[in-house]
C-alpha cells in the first residue's frame, strides 16, 4: 500500500518541534520527528508522540453541540455549525446593543496554540477591549520589564527566545527554568551536552533538577526571593568592576542611579532573604560576569508572584550590564519577525478607540498591563470575575473561550465557577469537554494540530519560522479555530479582511514575497541572525533615553520604582508552616491538556506534591500517601488532594505541586476539577502591584493526610 509522508509540525506547545506525518489510505499511521527541522532535529517529547492519540480519541468533540437544562447538568443537543453561528452571531448582537462590545470577553488559552493573532483582531473588529489571557502569569510580565528597559516587549531573557543561540554561550544562568520540560529540543538536551564540553552552568531554583545537579553552582533559592539574588549579584558586579565598562559607559542610562541603590543588597544581607549562601551569590556574580558570552534562561515562575515586573527587570539589567546583549551566545535584542507575527495581528487591538481601550477591566489599576498604552494588553482575570459577579464597573454578560480552561487556569476557582454560571451567554471550542466547557451554551469542535495550518512556534521568535501542514483533513465536524473566528465575523459582518483559512495565512506571509501553498513541502523557514546590530544602526533602544535604561522612565512616569526593588513574600506561620510552589509543569501535559491521552497518563497518572524525606517527616506524611493541602488565604474553608512524592534535595520546609489536574475519566459535568486543582486555593486579588501577576510561587500552606 502506497504511503505519502506529510512534512508538518506538532503546535501542542511554542516549541512547534518538526513532525513527519505518514498517511496510509487517507488515515495517519505513523508519526516522527523530522531530522531536518532545526527545532528538534527528529526528537519528539511523549506530547508529539501522541499526536495520533489526540486525533482519534473517542471523546473527541466532533459536533456542535447546544446546552439542554441548566448549565452544568451535562445535557447537550448536537446541532449545525449554521445554527451554531446564527445562535452565536444572534447573542453577540443582542449583548453589543444592550450593554455595549465591551460587555463580551474573548479568552484564548494553551490548548489550541497560536491563536493569539485571530482572537485579538476578532476583539478589535468586535470593538472589545476585554481579551483574556495566561498572559498576565506567563512572560507579559517579563515583557513589560524588557519594554522598560530596551524599549520593546519581546522577552529577550525567556528561554523560548533564546532558544538555540543558547548553544553558543559559555556561561548559562538557567533562573527559574527547567528546558528539559519547557525547550527540551534544542535547549534542553543541548545544555547536557555543552555541559560535558566544559560550559559552565549556573542554576537558580528551589527544587533539585537534572541541571541543578550537573551545575558548576546550583543557588538553592528560597521561592519568591529571586529579586533579591539578582539585585545581590549586580551589587558584587558593580562592587568589584567586573561590569562591561565600554557597554555600560556608551548604552546604558541610570548606572550611577543603579550601582548607588544596590549598595543595601550585599551577599550577607541577600543570604539572609534568599537562604543561598553568600559565597555562593559572590561565586555566581563572578563566573557569570566573568565567562563570556553569558546568557539568562528565564521561565515563567518569575511571572508568578507579586513583585514579577521587578524581579524580571533585575535580571535584564544583569544580563545588560554584562555585556550580553546581542553578541553571540547572549540575550539577542528583538527583530522583526519575516511574516506577520500572532503579536502583530493580536495588536490590531491597539487601534481600539481610547474611550474604549480606557474600559478594559484593569485598564485603571494597571495602566502597564491593561491601559490604552500597554503592549498586548489584556483584561485583568481576577478584575473580569468580580464584573461578571457583580456588573461593577459595568455587565460583562458573554464569553467566548478558545482552548481555555478557565476553571483550572484562574485562581480562585470557586468564584471563577460562580462568573461562569453568572454569564448570560458562553461559547467554547476546545478538543475535548472540559469542564470550563461544561459550564458553556455553545460547544464547539476544534481541530487538532494534525488537522490544521498554518505558523507556529513562538511568536517573538524570529530566526525560526515553524509551518504547519494538514497531514489530515478535519475529521467528523471539527473546524480550524481560524475558520470558526472568521465565519463568525462574516455572519455579524465585521468587515473581516479574509475570507477563509488561506487566505489568512497567505496574508501572514506575503511579506516573504510567497503565498502558504508555495511552501507545501517545507515546514520551516529560517532568517539569519545578526550580531550587535545597535552598534551599526540596525537597531535602536525604544526607551526615553535611546538607551538601556536601568533606571527606567517609563516606570517612573506611571508612578512605581524606576530600580527594581526586593519585595519579601508571605511568611510562614505556625498554622501554616510551609512553604507552597504551586504551577509545577511535567513534560507529559500543558497545562490542564492531555490528561485524557493514555500514553501521557500512563507515566504521569496522579497529581503529585514533591518535598523532601525530612519534610515528610515533620508533616507525619509518607511516600505515596494522599494529603490535602490548605493555605493561609482560604484556611479550612477550601482545600485540594495531592499524592506525596518525595524528592532527594528538595529545599526542606518547600512543597512543590503540579497543576492543571482535573479527571476527564468522571462523568460528571465538573469532572473533578475542584479536587486537586491548586487554583482553587490560591487567590486571583493578591498581585504584582504593576501588572496583576498572581502570587503562584511562595504561598504558605500546610498539609495532612487524607
């Protein structure tokens, strides 16, 4: 039997890993990771894998279907996507004309990745300021410090826009990141190997991982204290001039400003905060300032506290003022992408009249994030649930989800469930029935990656251009979140500018001079990298001053500190003794996706908490045990059940849980979602005061057996 191999690559995360597709009489057989494409090189992690699982799961949505009873009831009627998109089309009016655009919400999430672009020009045609996001918990944060400080928001310390130039450096600093699960293909397996050719690695985290243990210098950080390490390893930098003087002296502004405010962080007072020894803070300043090139690989546990936007912009400056920025093995300054980026389509929402973007839900508490200024501005979640509940400052009375989860992706889960049920009307389109989708009137079928095309990876990153090819037609009923987003404008004629899925993607890119068909054949294009741009007029600092600002402008004008500061986390108590890391992520899932897939669960099949043996001894809890977990900010009122796993070298007195667990296997519409969910004990309100990031990361807790 003849087989034909369709070159395409996996979008179940940014990292859009290269794929070989073999189809057998019109049904996928066999999928591989393509040698070829520089992303993964032919390795594919289980999420890949699994591709075909995904396509032909029996619970699979595969029809539109209409709500029957009361939401949450689980009775559903299979309809047409006609009456899908007469009913929504009809809604989404009717909400326009009764309580404005601003009353619908549109949420895009992880599950159907990069649709980023069509949701917010779908919000700007709609007239919505009110799009939400993961973003305000994954790398905004970081984006605003880089806008602060280099002038644009590309996240130039996060692991996926490093990527491979990793591979070059001499010197990695891994904060808060763990590549194996996140970048495993490039980084991730590159760090072992340039580990063993003598590149030095230093790694900060709380929890012993692969690279923690291989690390020349592992600073074993109490959680929430990074702002504290970094500011302590500029003020060695600074102390004993091992800063890049010609760097420093001809791009940088505020240097005077910035080595005067780090004289309070000495490596003895930030040992005392961060519970890394002081010779360790020296020892890392120097090794990091010292070998060159160095670069910082950021994640997104960084975004997760109250003090995210100043923690992040203490490790650009570090990186910075070491002379890292756009040399060869460094942290390379942004460019533009060679087609139209998801961000650049997204930002159409900028366009937004400034009477409309100044009613977004935040736009006021958090000019930065969610103002008529800020870049990929969002509704603050939290903001939109207490709306919802309240219709205070106004009704939001719609929402549109696509692939997000909200019920395992907000915190405080429980009043999330309550605006959900409060909504006069909801769609969702997602893979499988989850319980965010339970809640919903409208439910659609999505198609998976195998089934769709188009560009993917990380939009900030441009030296790769990920393409995606259908190895597959949509099978049964299930449409291109492109498609639904596009149909449905053309129903409530908004003027969209395409008419179809091919069209929108021959538009993205036509600034490579091609159409999408033109590229059939090939699942990636790549764009030369350029080093020190800035020092030949090719690229210029966005900032007030034209400069790398240490001392930002940008934040001193909207009122908060122009130097990033230390901002201690909660304490501990003797109710609630230890220290919770929630947000863990394990290569099997993203996010809440893919507990369905028996391959995944196989290896991953229960909610786990990991501490150390002393910890569980102190606890009175064992390995393997079930425990329920309670937190300062919800007592005994709410708590959540994870099984005990311990972990040799885990920080004593830390708890590290995953998250997105819920129990498709259940029948029932909730599906477990509230039983060892972590969001349901975390609370939304309690934020970075800049951007509304949500303390995720240094929660006080204290567990017993179940």
């Amino acid at each position: 039997m003849s087989q034909e191999i369709i070159k395409t690559v996996c979008s179940t995360c940014y990292c859009a890993c290269g794929v070989l597709a073999y189809k057998e009489a019109g049904k996928i057989v066999k999928i591989k990771g393509d040698p070829e494409h520089p992303n993964n090189r032919g390795a594919l992690c289980p999420k890949g894998l699994s591709g075909i699982e995904l396509l032909y799961h029996p619970d699979r949505l595969n029809y539109p279907l209409k709500r029957l009873g009361k939401r949450g009831e689980g009775k559903w009627q299979r309809i047409s996507w006609d009456e899908a998109l007469d009913i929504i089309s009809s809604k989404l009016t009717e909400a326009q004309k009764q309580h404005g655009a601003e009353s619908i919400s549109i949420a895009s999430g992880a599950g159907l990745y990069s649709n980023m672009g069509i949701i917010g020009y779908f919000c700007y045609l709609l007239g919505t300021p009110n799009w939400l996001t993961a973003g305000y918990i994954c790398f905004l944060p970081t984006s605003l410090a880089t806008r602060a400080t280099i002038g644009y928001s590309t996240p130039i310390t996060a692991t996926e826009i490093v990527f491979d130039e990793v591979l070059n450096s001499n010197c990695i600093l891994l904060w808060a990141a763990n590549p194996k699960f996140a970048a495993p293909y490039p980084v991730g397996e590159g760090i072992f190997d340039l580990k063993k050719k003598g590149v030095k690695l230093i790694v900060v985290d709380p929890t012993p991982t692969k690279y923690a243990k291989i690390a020349d210098l592992w600073l074993q950080i109490r959680p929430a204290t990074d702002d504290a390490l970094a500011l302590g390893m500029i003020n060695v930098i600074i102390n004993e001039e091992l800063y890049d003087k010609d760097f420093v002296n001809e791009w940088c502004y505020g240097f005077n400003e910035l080595r005067n405010h780090v004289k309070e962080y000495t490596p003895e007072v930030v040992s005392k905060i961060t519970m890394v020894p002081d010779r360790d803070i020296v020892a890392a300043a120097r090794m990091f300032a010292q070998t060159k090139p160095s670069c910082i690989c950021q994640r997104v546990s960084l975004d997760h506290s109250y003090n995210a936007v100043q923690t992040s912009r203490a490790t650009i400056i570090l990186t910075s003022i070491c002379g890292n920025l756009d040399i060869k093995g460094g942290n390379l300054l942004p460019r533009p992408m060679p087609v139209k980026s998801e961000f650049q389509l997204a930002n159409q929402m900028a366009n937004l009249p400034q009477e409309i973007l100044e009613r977004r839900l935040g736009a006021k508490e958090f000019p930065l994030a969610s103002g008529p200024n800020a870049v990929s501005g969002f509704a603050q979640p939290f903001l939109w649930a207490e709306a919802v509940l309240t219709g205070k400052p106004y009704k939001v009375s719609a929402l549109i989800s696509s692939a997000n989860n909200c019920l395992l992706q907000m915190q405080n889960t429980k009043k999330v469930k309550q605006a959900l049920l409060n909504l006069d009307f909801s769609v969702t389109i997602d893979h499988f029935m989850t319980p965010t989708a339970e809640l919903s009137d409208i439910v659609l079928p999505a198609a998976c990656w195998l089934e769709r095309e188009g560009i993917r990876g990380h939009p900030g990153y441009p030296y790769v251009i990920s393409l995606q090819h259908k190895a597959i037609e949509p099978l049964f009923e299930r449409w291109d979140d492109v498609k639904f987003f596009i149909e449905l404008a053309k129903r409530m004629h908004l003027g969209i500018p395409w008419q179809n899925v091919e069209e929108f993607n021959d538009d993205r890119v036509k600034p490579a001079g091609i159409n999408f068909k033109e590229l059939e054949y090939q699942n990636f294009l790549t764009t030369p990298k350029e080093y020190e741009r800035h020092k030949k007029g090719k690229f210029r600092f966005e900032t007030p001053s034209g400069k790398v600002e240490l001392y930002s402008n940008l934040l001193k004008e909207y009122g908060y500190s122009p130097l990033p500061l230390y901002k201690a986390p909660p304490e501990v108590t003797s109710e609630f003794p230890l220290i919770l890391i929630g947000g863990q992520k394990s290569v099997e899932y993203v996010h809440s996706a893919g507990r369905q897939i028996s391959s995944l669960r196989r290896t991953r099949p229960n909610p786990i908490i990991t501490m150390s043996q002393k910890t569980a001894i102190e606890v009175g809890v064992s390995d393997g045990d079930w425990v329920w977990l309670e937190t300062v900010y919800f007592g005994n009122n709410e708590r959540v059940k994870f099984k005990v796993g311990l972990v040799e070298g885990m920080l004593n007195g830390v708890v590290q849980v995953e998250h997105g667990w819920w129990f498709p296997e259940r029948q029932d519409p909730e599906h477990g979602c509230f039983e060892s969910n972590i969001n349901v004990v975390i609370p939304g309100d309690v934020v970075d005061p800049i951007f509304g990031s949500t303390n995720i990361r240094s929660i006080p807790c204290r567990i017993y057996k179940a």
